[in-house]
C-alpha cells in the first residue's frame, strides 16, 4: 500500500504538499504541470489516484 506522501512508481517522497499536515493548505506542485495522460495510465490500476507521482517518474522536471 502506498503512503501519500510516496511515488506510487517508485516509493520516493512526492514533495505533494496536500500529504504534509504542515502545507496542506498550499497547492501541489503538480496544479502548475502538464502530465501525459500516458504516464497516468502506465501505473497499475490500483495505483491511480491515490498518491501524487514524484517530478521525475511524471516527466516534469523540466517544468519545475
């Protein structure tokens, strides 16, 4: 099972600021990104939608 502060690709800490009691009012960084739905869709289905991908396994680091 996965935490929502972990990658649900690769475990790493996600930064998600909405999974830290102490940011939960500031916005993800991922608000300011653009995925491809493709990443989205290579995680298992059990995957999805519970925790944020960390910048590098949503290919955004390049945005940041």
């Amino acid at each position: 099972m996965n935490k929502p502060d972990q990658c649900p690709a690769c475990g790493a800490a996600n930064a998600c600021t909405l999974a830290d009691p102490r940011t939960v009012d500031q916005a993800c960084w991922c608000f300011g990104v653009s995925i491809d739905p493709a990443v989205l869709e290579a995680l298992p289905a059990e995957l999805r939608d519970k925790s944020c991908l960390c910048p590098r396994c949503a290919e955004v680091e390049a945005q940041l």
